[in-house]
C-alpha cells in the first residue's frame, strides 16, 4: 500500500525572482533512519505524524523523496560575521522545501537542514553531523517551551553516512519550522550588488509575510524597518530574561522574523555572569551574554544600511529616520527587560526603584558565582515562606551578600498588594510562571549528544527532551534535569557544527 504523505505547500518565496536563490533538491543519503519526530508540531503544521514516520515520510524527511508540491530551493544571503562582510554565503546546507499554512493560518517554511551541498556551499560537504542537529532540536524545542519566539524542529534523521569535521561523526538531517528563513543577511545580498529593486521586492514580501500593517503606513518601509527593530529588542530582552546566550548573533543569524535561528555554539548561564562566552570561535567576546543587545543595535544599523534607498530619495532625511527608528531599541529593551524582572521578582506593581533592586541582585549573583536560573526559581518559594531562604543563600558564595539584597527585596515585598485578593494568584504561583526550573544545562546536552553520536544510546536524548518540554513545572522537587553542573560537569566551550 503507498502512504501519502502531503504536505500543504504554497511557495510564495519560490515566486520571487530567480536571483533570491538556486533551484536544485536535497542530495538523497544512504540509508535514512527516524531518530526524532516531533508529533505536536507536525500535528499544529496539518500534517499526519503516523504518515510522516513511514518509511515514505522519512524518506521525504531525509531528502531522498520530494513532496507533491514542494518547490527546493537554497536561498542566497550574504552576512557580517564577528563583524566581517561575506557577501556571498547562502543556504550552504540546506534546502527550503517549501511553505506551509498551519492551523492557526501562519505561513510555515519546512527546511531540511544537512541536505547536501549546494551553490553556496563554498567547497563544503553541505551535511550535518548527528550532535548539532541535535543541539538544534533540544535547545529550539526547550526555547519554544519556555515561550521565547523560535525557529522549531520537526524531525531528525540519521543518515547512515558519515560526516568528516575534526574527527569522523555520524550524519543527520533536521527538518527545521520557521516562519521564514529571511535574515539581515538577505537584506545586504542585494544591497552589496547594488540591486535596489531586489531589496524593494525583499521588503515588499516581508511586509505581506511578517508586517501587514505596514503596509498601510504613510511611509511603509520605514514602518518596516521600526516593527524589526522591536521585535528584535523583545527577542534579546526574553533570552536574557532566561539566561542564554546565542553565540553567534551574525548578521545572516538574525531573523527579520524575530525569531530565534541557528542554534550553533549556543549555551545557557549556570553561574551568572555577564562576560560569559561559550562559542569557541568567539576569541574576543563580542558575543558575550551581557553584549547581545549592543550587537543587536549594531544587526540592526546593518539592515538599515540596506533600506536607506527605500526611506526617501533624500539620503539626510532616510539616515534621520533610519537612526530615529534604531534609537527605540535601547527603550522597548529595556522596557521588556524590567517587565521580566519585575515578573521574575514577584512584584505586580511598578516602582522607580525596581530596575536598581533587579540590577543589584545580578551583580550580587556576578560576584557570588550564583546560578541564574536556580536563583531566580528558588525566590518563588522565599517569596511565599521566609525559612526557604535557606535555599537560595546556599547559591552565593557569600551568603550575607544575598541577605542584603533580600532585605531590601523583602521592603519591595511589603508594599505589594495582596496577589491572591488582587489578582487571584499567590506570589509564588505567579513567579514559577517566570522562573523556569528547567533549562538545557550545557552539561546534560553534552551527555545526551555525546551517549547519541557515540553509543547509538539516544535514551539520554528522549530524557532531556521530555523534561524540557515543561520547563516551569517542577512540582515542587527539583530533580537532575534542574541541578547545576558539579565541577567536574561544567562545559567552558561550545562548537559551531560548521
């Protein structure tokens, strides 16, 4: 009997002109095994998930078979990486399959990621070892869980095939969910030719995709170019507000979408500490924890560049406009950021001196080597019962510097109203809304890639997965999947899968 496995296309970025990318397939592997479906996406896309995991579907997911309907397509973009011009990079290893309309009517790109190489592979192999996409899958699942906007993954397959980087690693593919694949990057491929219609048409199509209501602005590109800029202000406030840390905020890594995407040297805070870097390949660090919205600022100006033409024919008057727009990064982030604390502290109301009692806790957690996200999350219960300070004291090294911020804190407290008469909640109920218990400790990442890639063992993998799905239930009990690392677990770097 032949399974049909039908995907919902509806291509519009195939409808652009042939210059936006390359038309070819996903080159086919040797022998594709299903190593990870994600059957609540595949069911929110409108897709079976019983049909996907046939051997059929896992053909089609491993680049073997195409979809009726699919369109295959790399598309082309060019990028500022650590803060050095490419002007040609593109999809190197993956192939948009098409687009999709979900359930609730968003417009959906499937892409296989690994699927072979393409005209912007720049002599690579176009392929992606098993430990990165499942890097991708853990961490984007994990982000979406924590409500953070993100690209998502639908499925892993193994390949059957090796892939050569360092040392010899087993392939896979991921079949990645994103709302577009449009970065900045894009954006300044047509800019570095000088194709001033190509940056319009680009526009034209994100405002119909992402900004509608841009479209009737008196001036659209710059209402464009605004709801970007807050958007992309939202998304580093909430990473931060959770602890992580992209790695490698490229320019070709930032999604006019603003959503999260491209999850290489990526890692979560343990101790708290704002120069944090993990990315191996990030030797100065630019892209530090506590520099991402500075690089955000400076991805932004990037695109700006790009759209000055589209602004106004008066180059004074479209940089003016340019610059008033970027200027509302800083506020809308800092608006979102103090909102999260605000949140994560327990507190309702607003007062002059919450963003001080936020700022200082933090530093007190820089100095003190306390764990960001265990910190935070233990707060909840001191919040409700004073004894439990005891366990969030046990975090600092010094445990009187967190006594002197949490008098303070407990001053803040008193001047709340009643949560429960007010607004029918406790003070704890409201703040593990806030406080993950669980994030992807580097340490358990590395454990699960690591019994995956090297023991087949993907028992580890399922684990993780499952208690990332419910980040902020914790029941009460924190459990192995909340611990901090002990020494000998801690993970210093993280690798690019490049």
């Amino acid at each position: 009997m032949t399974v049909d496995v039908s995907f919902p296309f509806d291509n519009s970025y195939a409808r652009l002109p042939e210059r936006f990318y390359a038309r070819l397939g996903p080159t086919p592997v040797a022998r594709p095994r299903l190593a990870r479906l994600n059957h609540p996406l595949a069911l929110e896309l409108g897709l079976d998930p019983e049909t996907l995991a046939s051997p059929v579907g896992v053909e089609i997911l491993a680049g073997n078979r195409l979809a009726p309907g699919s369109e295959p397509l790399a598309q082309a973009y060019s990028g500022h990486q650590f803060g050095n011009f490419v002007p040609s990079l593109g999809d190197g290893r993956a192939i948009l399959l098409g687009e999709v309309v979900d359930r609730t009517g968003n417009r959906r790109d499937i892409q296989l990621k690994g699927s072979g190489p393409t005209p912007f592979s720049r002599n690579g192999d176009g392929r992606a070892a098993l430990g990165p996409v499942l890097r991708e899958y853990l961490i984007s699942e994990a982000m979406a869980a924590l409500g953070i906007p993100t690209t998502r993954s639908l499925a892993v397959v193994t390949t059957g095939e090796p892939v050569v980087r360092e040392t010899v690693l087993p392939g896979a593919v991921l079949t990645r969910v994103a709302s577009s694949h449009i970065r900045v990057g894009t954006f300044q491929f047509f800019a570095a030719r000088g194709d001033i219609e190509g940056v319009r048409l680009l526009a034209d199509h994100v405002i119909a995709r992402h900004y509608p209501d841009a479209a009737s602005a008196e001036q659209p590109y710059r209402a464009l170019f605004e709801r970007v800029v807050l958007r992309q202000a939202d998304l580093v406030a909430r990473w931060m507000l959770v602890g992580f840390i992209h790695g490698v905020m490229n320019t070709d890594n930032t999604s006019i979408a603003g959503e999260t995407i491209d999850y290489g040297p990526c890692a979560f805070l343990d101790a708290y500490h704002p120069g944090t870097v993990f990315s191996s390949i990030d030797h100065q660090g630019r892209y530090a924890f506590g520099n991402q919205p500075r690089i955000a600022i400076w991805n932004l100006a990037r695109l700006a560049e790009t759209l000055l033409p589209l602004l106004s024919e008066e180059p004074e008057t479209a940089l003016a406009w340019a610059r008033d727009a970027l200027g509302d990064f800083l506020p809308r982030f800092s608006q979102t950021l103090l909102a999260g604390h605000r949140r994560k502290l327990g507190l309702f109301t607003e007062h002059p001196e919450d963003a001080a009692l936020a700022d200082d806790l933090l530093e007190t957690m820089a100095a003190n080597q306390a764990d960001f996200t265990l910190t935070f999350h233990r707060l909840g219960r001191a919040a409700e019962d004073p004894d439990a300070d005891a366990g969030v004291r046990r975090l600092f090294a010094d445990p009187p510097a967190y006594d002197r911020w949490a008098a303070r804190w407990r001053r803040r407290l008193a001047d709340e109203p009643d949560p429960v008469a007010r607004y029918g909640r406790t003070r704890r109920n409201a703040m593990e809304t806030a406080n993950p218990a669980r994030i992807p400790r580097n340490h358990l990442v590395e454990h699960a890639l690591d019994a995956a890639m090297g023991d087949d063992d993907f028992g580890p993998f399922e684990d993780l997965a499952a208690a990332l799905r419910a980040p902020y239930d914790d029941q009460g009990v924190e459990d192995v999947f909340s611990d901090p690392p002990r020494p000998e677990q801690r993970v210093f770097y993280t690798f690019c899968g490049t």
